[in-house]
C-alpha cells in the first residue's frame, strides 16, 4: 500500500484518549476536530516546575534523490521507545505546502511509521503556517503604507529589508516591481517574495518562549534603512499587537499520534537549507515537560539541520540534548559513492564504501559538539547483508554503532533495538553538549568555523560589500549573533555536484541579512534560494479528489 493509503487505513484514537496518555486533561485542549488538537500555552505554563525528560535529535546524512528517512525514522524511534515501555513524544516541524507540491513530498513520515491524519498534517494542518504569512505580509503591507502617508521615518524605499512570503514554490516572484499604477497604488520600488519557511517570522514563531517573547522579539525586526542608513524596527512600524493577534492561536503547539497511536507534537516548520531547520522551542519544551524521552528532528544533513540546531536553538532555548541519531540508507551512501539512480538496486560494496565518507564526516562534526552518536541504517528491501555489514564496519572503526531498522515495513518493532541503543547513550550520561563558537566569535569567524571545520572548506570568500555588511552588523551590536548559513542541502560544500566528504572547496558568501528579531544573521552562500521553484513535473499534477472526496495522489 501507499503512505497515504496506509495512513487512511489507521486506527487513530480520539485526540483526547492520546492526550490523557500523558497526562493532559481535556481542558487544556482546543480540538480542531477528533484527531487534533492544541495545548493551551496558560497548561503548558502550569508546568514549569516539572523535571525535563532527556532530548534525542534525530538527524542524517547528506540528502539525495534515493532518500533517507529522517522523519519515518523519528517516528519509528518514539514508538519503539514506547514499545519498550519508555514514556516518549516525538516532536515534528510542520511541512510546507511548497515541497507537497514540487518535488520533495511531505513531512509525516512514511509506511508504517507516520503521524496521522496524514493528509491535514500535509494540507493546512491546523492554519499555522498562514497565519505566520499573514503576520509578516501585514508588516509588508504596513511599511508600504507608512511610505504611502508621508514616510515621517525618512524610509529609503532602495534600503527596505522586508519581502514579502508565501508558502508555495514560485519562480516568478522571487523579483518583482510593486506600487505600479499611479499614485494611489503607491510608489513603485523593486520587491520580492521569499517562501514563508524562510520567513524570519517562522524563526521568530519557532525560538519564541511563549506570547510575551514573540512580541518582544518581532519588535526588533529591521525592515529597512534611512538614506542615512540607521535602522528602521518593525516597532516604529507600529503593527506588532496585530502581527501577535494573528499569531495567538497559532502559537499553541498541535497534538496528533503516530500509526501507533503515540503522541505527536508538530509545530512550526523552517527549512534547514535557508532557514534554521527546526520546529518551535515551545513544542521541544511541551514535550520535556510531558515526556521522559522526547524525539526531535532538524532538516536535512547534519551539516545543516543538526548544526542549526545546537548552534542556534539549544543556545537560543538553553536545551542541552542527550543523544543524536544520524540517518542513513544504503542507497543513498552508494550515490555518494557515485552509483546512478538507475544502479542502485545492484549490490555495489566498493561505491558503498567509498560513499560512506559522508557519513563518517556526518559522525565526526555531531561527535564535535560533545553529543554521543548513534547510526540507524534506513534498511530497504534491495540492501543486502554485505553492504549492512560494511556500514556496521565503517561506523564500528569510527566508535559509533549502527543499528539496522526496518520501521518504515514494521512499525516500532523494527526499531526496537534502535530505542535500546538510544537509551543506553542516554542514560549512560555522556552527553558534553557545547556549540561549536563561542557567543562573542566575531561574525566573519564564525561563518569561517562551521564552513572549516563542518564543510572542511579552505576558507570563505566574500566581495568588499559583503565584508562592509558584516563589519556593519558587527559594530551595531549584532556580533553575538549565531550564523544561519543558507546553501545546498546535497553536499558538504556549496556545489550540489560534490558527493561523499569533498575537501579543499571554498565557500563564497552571496548575501547576508539581519534576522534581529529571530537572533541570527542569515548567510546566503552558492546559488541556494530563499524561494524554490517548481521542477519540470511538480508534484501537483498528480495530485486530486476523486468522487468520494478522498485526496488521490498525495503520496
């Protein structure tokens, strides 16, 4: 069966049994319907005092068109914990209704080991994501119209900072001219839409603590610069009170349960390739809170999502993980091997090996941050035993175990020796987390540390204007900031065509800009792009609703 079809097969609970499994009586919920809900932000504050369970994040190597699992593989893990009678909560980013169109697919996992109701996590969800889009095309709209009254803030239109957004994959906007038409329509300027996961109101809604944060933090959003050049906060913009209006009930992390009927907490949803990767502070935090054992993920390879994760959220949210899980498939390390998609169903021990390079950096970079490692090897029905036992090989001589799961056809119970493993990393204490740089590393250094000693670049490269940019930030009191590096998510270095572990490659810095309000500076590196496109063949093409009002073609 397909996904979507295993997922309309399921016996889901009522939200309300799933939430009283851990614990949350039913008026702490505000139900979308009978198999989703919110937690009420005034119950999670009634938890304060509680022991934080211990926070496992779930991460892979670097992507490629055979896959790897990332998201199944955090769903089988919680229910495999759960399984061996570990209190567990998986805590899950929200997709983007861009990839369920292009190319990528969703985000609720995959086979036997998904969060449901499959189709609504996928489609809308519960709002959050347009209500983000609303919230930061209101402040668009706002500072238009500030300009169109008079400009009493002396706005230089050529300096304005702030895109626009909207959740879809859409060339055509990512340059635009606006205000045409006459006077009444404003005055033209030069524009552009990013996809709203790269929203800085998405960071902003996904490391805010609660309501009182987010406020505080949208206040600082720059959103453009006199002709003098002094910043202009969105604050002086005057539309926080009704950018946090549209953001009240969105704020309030969603409650689902996987196939298993284990809870799932999905809330927010930043890419890892030109966002910070990860899902809301305030879900992670429900879930220490709720759980003894809380399965988090953070977007594509370790080089991105999982460095985004400890350098920015941990620092951020003050979170300390306990273990970390690194995603791999055979497939996909024999195309880092460099075996054609059309070759891999073929036993190729040698291209494997050599694919396992990018691995073993993956190992070496998540080790650096003081986190104890494990493997979970994705297993597919075309791996055979000798490429399993060469993985098992290359990870042993590197000191870290790999554990063969098959969740994706057997639920929980395919990776129940993955929760053993994780447990014992766990409870076994020897956690030593610390980011990588230090809050007061100069900008330029920081983003020379990871592209080093992550990427194993040579060094960065920047033009003379985006040297001036960075020592701009830095003597405005931005110099604490961690970095958000935007590139490809295929490789280690910001040529998508470079498989495996390349070394001696530089990094070229293409853009930089001020995410004040989020607490980061984003670096734009390569040709990566804060608004994708759609591919030859998107997805949409296939997707419909038949004549029972089913979804068709989804997954």
């Amino acid at each position: 069966m397909s996904d979507i079809e295993i997922a309309r097969n399921s016996k889901m609970k009522a939200i309300i049994d799933v939430a009283a499994g851990i614990g949350i009586p039913e008026s702490a919920l505000i139900p979308y319907g009978k198999t989703k809900a919110k937690i009420a932000p005034e119950y999670l504050a009634s938890l304060k005092d509680r022991p934080d369970g211990k926070l496992i994040l779930v991460t892979a190597i670097s992507p490629t068109p055979a896959g790897e699992g990332k998201t199944t593989t955090s769903v089988g893990l919680n229910d495999s914990l759960n399984k061996i009678g570990k209190k567990s909560i998986v805590c899950l980013r929200e997709p983007s209704l861009g990839p369920c169109f292009g190319m990528k697919g969703g985000a609720a996992g995959g086979g036997y080991a998904q969060v449901v109701p499959m189709e609504d996590i996928n489609l809308h969800f519960t709002g959050d994501f347009h209500a983000i889009g609303a919230a930061h095309n209101l402040l668009s709209a706002l500072l238009d119209n500030h300009i169109h009254w008079g400009n009493s803030l002396e706005i230089d239109a050529r300096r304005i900072q702030w895109k626009r957004v909207i959740d879809m994959n859409d060339r055509a906007l990512r340059s635009i001219n606006c205000g045409l038409g006459g006077p009444g329509n404003g005055f033209p300027r030069e524009d552009g839409y990013d996809i709203t996961v790269a929203s800085e109101i998405m960071a902003i809604f996904c490391l805010a603590n609660d309501l009182e944060d987010l406020k505080a933090r949208l206040n600082k959003i720059v959103v453009a610069y006199t002709r003098d050049n002094q910043p202009i906060l969105a604050s002086e913009i005057q539309g926080i009170g009704a950018m946090a209006v549209l953001l009240k009930d969105a704020i309030a992390p969603n409650l689902v349960q996987t196939l298993e009927n284990n809870p799932a907490i999905i809330h927010g949803g930043p890419f890892a390739n030109i966002a910070h990767g990860c899902n809301s502070v305030i879900a992670t935090k429900a879930g220490l809170k709720l759980a003894d054992y809380v399965v988090t993920e953070a977007g594509f390879g370790a080089d991105l999502g999982a460095e985004k994760f400890f350098n920015i959220k941990c620092r951020s949210a003050n979170l300390s993980p306990d273990a970390a899980v690194i995603v791999a498939t055979v497939r996909a390390l024999k195309m880092h091997g460099h075996v054609s998609k059309d070759d891999l169903g073929q036993e190729n021990v040698e291209a494997l090996h050599e694919g396992c390079s990018n691995l073993v950096r993956h190992i070496e970079n998540v080790k650096s941050f003081g986190v104890p490692v494990v493997v979970a090897i994705n297993r597919f029905t075309t791996d055979t035993d000798a490429e399993i036992a060469m993985i098992k090989q290359v990870t042993e001589s590197n000191g870290v175990k790999a554990i063969e799961c098959t969740h994706w056809a057997d639920g929980g119970a395919g990776s129940e020796a993955l929760a053993h493993e994780v447990v014992a990393l766990v409870d076994g204490g020897h956690a030593n987390f610390a980011p990588l740089y230090a809050d007061d590393m100069p900008i330029w250094d920081k983003i020379k540390t990871v592209a080093t000693r992550l990427y194993r670049a040579d060094d960065i490269i920047a033009d003379q204007k985006i040297r001036d940019q960075i020592n701009g930030f830095q003597e405005a009191g931005y110099g604490h900031f961690p970095v958000c590096i935007a590139k490809t998510q295929y490789s280690f270095s910001t040529d998508m065509n470079l498989k495996g572990a390349p070394n001696n490659h530089m990094v070229a810095i293409r853009e930089v800009r001020l995410s004040a309000g989020a607490g980061f500076i984003v670096v734009v590196c390569g040709d990566i792009m804060t608004m994708p496109g759609l591919p030859r063949v998107p997805a949409a093409n296939n997707i419909d609703i038949d004549e029972n009002g089913e979804v068709v073609g989804l997954f």
